[in-house]
C-alpha cells in the first residue's frame, strides 16, 4: 500500500518510550547477537493436547508434556493457552494457581477431544524451562535471528542505512557530537528497529512550486511467538526527533506477513530479498509519485465549496467523516496557499490529514486518515 498523505508517524516513538533497558540494543549487530542466543536455547515441540496436563506448583501453573518435563508459561503463551482452553485468560491470571490451572486444563481436554495438535515453543532459562508459545501446528515461525541477520547483511552491503540522528535532514552530514538514536529492541515475544538512509534523498515538489529533499527509512516489526505479524513499512520522511517521532513522513509502502501457510516460503523469496528491496528504495525515483501528486493536484473533486462538501459527505458520511470536519479541511486549504486549490484531490487530502492531528482520540485520527488516504486514491 502507498500513500502520498504527510504524516508524522509514532509507532517508532512508542517503542522507544515503552521498551526497558533490558530490551535495548546499542547495534543491528548487538540485536542479532541476542536473538541468535535466543534460539540457541529454544526448541518446538509439536504434541497432542490430549497428553498435555497443566497443574499447579508452588503458587505457579506449569505445563507438563508428554514424557514428564514441565514448563512455566511466560504471560504471553498463558494467554494462547487460555484461548485454546476458550477462557479468558486476563480473569484467570487473578486466580490462584490451583483454580487457573484446572480451568485450563478442563478446556483443553476439550480441545483433545477435538483432534487438535498444537507446537509449543519451549525456551531452557537460568530457573528452568520456559513456554514461550502455544500455537497451532499451522503456524510458520520466523525466526527474530533470521530477521537481524538480513539486517546485519543489509548494512554490510548497503552502509549508508544508520539509526536515525534527532533533527537531521537528507544530504546534511551528521554534526560533530551527535548521536544516533539505537532503535532496536527485542522481547521474549517480539523485535522491532527502524534504521534511515540520508544520503539518498528524494526531492519532492511541494504544491506552492517549492521543492524539498526528503530521506528514506524503514521499520521492521516480528513476533516469533505469535503476538504479531511480521511488518515492514518503508517511508520518504523530513526528520526524527529526539522522542523519535517520525516527522513528514510520505510515500509509505506496507508489508504484512501472517504466520500461516507457505509464510516461510514468501519470507525465504520476498523477505529473503530484502536486501535488493531496500537498495531499490534508497535509489529509486521519485518520478512516480511526483507525478501522482500533480494528478492530485490537477483533479477536482467538484467545481463549487458547496458541491464539494456535498460530494464528500455522499461517499463518507456513512463512514463518519463529519459535515463539521469536511468544512474545517476546506477551511484549512483556503488558509494555506501551499496545499492549492481547495477544491482538488490534493488540497482536501492535506487538509483532512490537518483536521485529523486535531483529533484527541487515535481513533478519530486514524478514521480521518483513511478516508484520506482512499480519497488521494482517486489520484492512481
């Protein structure tokens, strides 16, 4: 999917807030390391439920397999083990062990009956073994390690892809004692890093006739244990701050991969070429989108105010963008002389994106932001 709509994007800021110092890593390299010992000490285990037991030891539920060995689940595969038992897993964690542990097992036994296998995702710790993922016998892993380990290629081959440095711009060199901002994290459940290419930046005309040079970068997102799809968005961006909120961000292209099917197979031939992916996004023109843009900037969506918000209203109203938000976009649009012309594709997608940083519910933002975004289709 690909947007020309300006954004500032928070998913990188979110978790550079959130992630505990244990979670941080000051290098790609330093991220791969961890997850290469990660599953160094993990095995997968596909079993019949019906020869699973769960039990209570010592105030603690425990997973006991088919030979006898038991495993401690973390938060995350007691919740996957709830939802295979059909119970909710946040009511039973307020139980006492020897309630939750029968409940769970009750549900399960049910699940055997049903001829369903599961693979357990088992992890050998410093206190003993760990259950880490209870999934079904359909889901393909992909591994965090071999994630990072593209990452590490990718910055052997292609350099130029750094962490990002707060307030610097495409083309500027890094200033004598700045830092980067190590954006690399990693979980027992997930990773998550977002690396920049300033060298390669993309000029990109502004509707007043002015032009701007813009970097490229990329996230990447897994969840090796089932909490997440494996997610890359790759983005033209004006710069980071120093909270590492992603700011000006355009031309956003997603990839998602869900854990089923043939995920290894599309990883092995999609992902596995992510090397050549982001050599294409650091080197590619910008020529189509700018053309994209002066459609949008040509197309009108009526002639008169009044048709236009009439018009609007007709294709969005039953998804809830407001007569009050339609008239306060094309107000915005009148009041700023680079968006254009009012009336057009281009000056309505900026000023419904304008309306929605306004908005104080996530929500109401995202809301706006995809009519938005179906809106500037009109423009391919």
């Amino acid at each position: 999917m690909t947007s020309q709509i300006t954004q500032t994007l928070s998913h990188a800021s979110q978790q550079w807030r959130n992630r505990p110092a244990d979670e941080r890593f000051p290098s790609i390299v330093a991220l791969r390391d961890h997850a290469v010992r990660s599953r160094a000490v993990s095995s997968e285990v596909h079993v019949d439920m019906g020869r699973v037991r769960v039990e209570a030891r010592d105030g603690e539920v425990v997973v006991v397999g088919p030979n006898g060995g038991g495993a401690y689940p973390t938060h995350h595969a007691f919740g996957q083990l709830a939802s295979r038992a059909g119970a909710p897993a946040g009511y039973l964690r307020t139980l006492p062990a020897e309630i939750a542990a029968p409940a769970v097992a009750h549900g399960l036994a049910r699940v055997a009956e049903e001829g369903r296998e599961s693979t357990l995702l088992m992890r050998r710790s410093a206190t003993g073994r760990e259950l880490h993922a209870a999934t079904s016998t359909k889901y393909a892993r992909i591994w965090n390690s071999e994630i990072a380990q593209r990452l590490v290629d990718l910055q052997s081959s292609q350099p130029w892809w750094t962490f990002p440095t707060a307030f610097r711009h495409a083309g500027q060199a890094a200033k004598p004692g700045e830092k980067e901002l190590p954006v690399a994290f990693a979980s027992d459940s997930d990773m998550f890093t977002f690396l920049c290419d300033y060298e390669h930046g993309v000029e990109v005309r502004q509707a007043d006739g002015s032009s701007h040079t813009l970097a490229r970068g990329f996230t990447i997102s897994n969840s090796e244990v089932g909490a997440g799809r494996l997610e890359a968005k790759f983005f033209l961006f004006d710069y980071v701050c120093s909270n590492v909120l992603i700011w000006g961000a355009r031309v956003i292209r997603e990839i998602d991969l869900v854990h089923t099917g043939r995920a290894r197979d599309r990883f092995a031939s999609g992902f596995g070429a992510l090397e050549d992916d982001l050599a294409r996004h650091a080197l590619s023109s910008d020529r189509t989108d700018a053309e994209a843009v002066a459609r949008a900037q040509r197309l009108l969506v009526a002639d008169t105010k009044r048709e236009v918000l009439s018009s609007l209203y007709g294709s969005y109203g039953k998804r809830g963008l407001g007569k009050g938000a339609i008239e306060a976009a094309y107000t915005v649009v009148e009041e700023t002389p680079r968006y254009g012309d009012p009336r057009s594709v281009w000056g309505l997608v900026n000023g419904l994106t304008e309306v929605s940083q306004r908005e104080s519910h996530a929500d109401g933002r995202r809301k706006l932001d995809e009519i938005a975004g179906d809106l500037m289709s009109r423009a391919f």
